[in-house]
C-alpha cells in the first residue's frame, strides 16, 4: 500500500462516496424506471396497491373506520404513491393530506385527482415537518426505509390519535426490525418486517387492532394492516 498522501486520500474519498443513496433519489428512478411494474412513462406503486385482492378489502376494512368517526376526520397519508387507494378514501375525510417523496409523482397526481377537501405536498416524511389531522396512514411506506429514518418518522407519530400502518411481513415467525439501506427493498429477504411496538422503535400506543391480513400476490408473506390508537 502506498504511503503517498494523495493516492490515501483519494481512497478514503472513494470509500465516503460508495453511502447509500439518498432515499429520494432511489425512489425516483424507480418511478422512472418502472421497477414496480406499470407502462412506460406511467406512475405506478407496484401490484399492492392495484391489485383487487388486496385493494378491495383494504378499502372496506379503512372506509369502515373512518366512516364511524361522528365528524369526518382530517387524514394524512403519509407515502401516497400513486394514489389508486388514496382516491377512494378522499370522500370519507373532512381533509385528506397527500404527501411522498417524488416530485414528479405529487405533480402528476395533483393533475389527475382533484377535490375540494384533497391537498398533494411533496415531502420528506423522515426529515420534514408532517402536517397535523386526526389520522396518519402508511401504506407499505416504512417497509422500504432504514431503522435510523423510521425512527424518524415514529416520532412525529404522537402528533396524531390513530394510525394505520401496512406493512409486508413474513408469515411464519421472525425477527422484526433487522435494518436494511432505504430504497426498492424491504426486509422478507432477510425473513424480517417492520414492528413498530418491539425495538428499536417502541412505539407506546393505547391501543392495537389488526385490521386485515392478507396474502401479498406474486410474493411470499402477507400484507398486515394495524390500527393504533397513540392518544
């Protein structure tokens, strides 16, 4: 190895670039190179959010919740992606908040949905401020972050009474919370699934219900919809 100071420094300053990629980016291309799937040019979330099997039923099992609060609540969806599901909740809110990461998508969903009681925002739900409502929903979002920006967002999670949480979990037993780098990935390869209650999250909740539960097409595991009461 030589001890020449430009030739180590240049192989630290490779060593500081090979960071994961930030999450924003990584979401992007996989909008623009439809690595979920979808036609060219076309925003698309991937089969969890299209197809009928797991859509319809988390319609029902969400509609029926909110439907039961005496006045509409104010939803933030927290990673709305494409918004296929999204669009069908709108009209059980008194607002409904849509926020992700990508841009590109925020403008074209803002384009292609529209209501009186419906706002789209581009934001960073790990780093920015979340705006406030009575309920936040994160739908297959935290599956796909790291344990340091989950930690992030579990701690603006006390700014709302409920959440419901969707995630994509192995089903037989495993071990939750094992990290992974932020980006098309989520934890089944390594036989592990997000849980926000065990470590190191320790979401302190009055109250949790699982919602639904059902197969994940095309893939292993089952896709878990939890409701919390925070406060």
């Amino acid at each position: 190895m030589s001890d020449d100071p430009v030739l180590i420094f240049s192989m630290t300053k490779n060593k500081k670039a090979k960071k994961p990629w930030p999450t924003k980016d990584a979401m992007a291309q996989i909008y623009e190179k439809n690595l979920w799937g979808g036609e060219e040019s076309e925003y698309y979330s991937g089969l969890g959010s299209h197809h009928p099997e797991v859509v319809n039923p988390y319609i029902a099992a969400v509609s029926a919740f909110l439907k039961d609060f005496e006045t509409p609540p104010v939803v933030c969806d927290l990673g709305c992606g494409d918004f296929n599901i999204g669009k069908e909740l709108v009209k059980y809110s008194k607002k409904y908040i849509a926020l992700d990461i990508v841009p590109g998508l925020i403008a074209y969903n803002k384009k292609a949905f529209q209501a009186d009681n419906l706002e789209f925002h581009a934001l960073d739900i790990t780093t920015d401020e979340l705006p406030s409502g009575d309920c936040a929903i994160l739908r297959q979002v935290l599956q796909h972050l790291s344990n340091a920006e989950i930690k992030s967002v579990v701690e603006k999670l006390y700014n709302y009474k409920y959440v419901i949480l969707t995630e994509h979990l192995p089903e037989e037993d495993f071990e939750p919370n094992k990290d992974i780098i932020s980006g098309q990935g989520i934890r089944l390869k390594k036989q592990s699934g997000v849980k926000l209650l065990a470590s190191p999250f320790n979401l302190k909740v009055k109250e949790e219900k699982q919602i639904l539960s059902v197969k994940s097409p095309g893939f292993k595991g089952v896709l878990e919809t939890t409701l919390y009461q925070i406060n």
